[in-house]
C-alpha cells in the first residue's frame, strides 16, 4: 500500500482451533512484525470473502479449512496503520493439510485463547469477541 486509498480495502482473518489452541502466526512483515496475528490478508479482485480467509489460512498455516460461520466485521478506521481496512473475521475448521509457516509467517504459534498476548491490529479484539460465543457453543 504505496499511497492511501480513497476507500477502505477489504481483509479477513481466520480463527482456528487446534488441540484447544488459538492457531496464529508471528509476521514477519511491517506492521506489526513478529507479533502474533490470525491468518488473514487482503481480498483478491473477483474473489469472495469466503475463498480469501480459506486461502490466506493455507498460505500461512499451511493448513486446509473450510468456513465454519462469520464472527464479525471490524471497520475501525483506526485499526491498521496502513490506512483505513475493513476485515471480516470468520471461524473456519480444519480439514487437511500440516501446521507450518508460510507466507507472511515468521512462525505458526497456538495461543491459549483465556490469556492472549498484545496481538497485532485488533487480532486480541476479535478473539475475545469470538471467544465470548464460542464459551457456549453446545
């Protein structure tokens, strides 16, 4: 993101559970570089939110998943120092693949979802948002 765009850009992340564990990953990339975040990026041109979080997890995580439901949708103009971009998180499981880090990935790390670290973005945020629906899920 050389200039600032006149409108806000879409992202999403995905949130994981694996052995009881939050899956993340460590950027490697500014901003927030080696700092914990979900998987996520930016939505390709012609792409559906959906597709976007399933490939941006493989890419990072190396694992395969498909969507499990939408959390939310976060637009805080503030929250991305890059400029103003929008992300719609949603819960996604797992279905294949092996855990290893990938593009945009320092490392893949799980995070106890009951004490999460500073994150970057509003990564911890979304988690505690998520979390508070998940806690009762049947």
């Amino acid at each position: 993101m050389a200039s600032r765009p006149d409108r806000p850009l879409l992202t999403v992340d995905g949130i994981l559970v694996h052995e009881g564990k939050v899956v993340a990953i460590l950027r490697r990339n500014e901003p927030f570089r080696g700092m914990p975040a979900l998987p996520g990026g930016f939505i390709e041109l012609g792409e559906r939110a959906e597709e976007a979080v399933v490939r941006e997890v493989r890419e990072e995580t190396g694992l395969e998943t498909r969507v499990v439901r939408l959390v939310g949708v976060y637009s805080d103009p503030a929250r991305d120092p890059r400029g103003h971009v929008v992300s719609i998180a949603y819960e996604v499981e797992r279905v294949g693949g092996a855990l290893k880090a990938g593009t945009d990935a320092e490392a893949v790390v799980l995070l106890d979802p009951f004490r999460l670290p500073a994150m970057a973005f509003d990564h911890a945020r979304i988690l505690e948002g998520w979390r508070g629906r998940w806690e009762t899920v049947p």
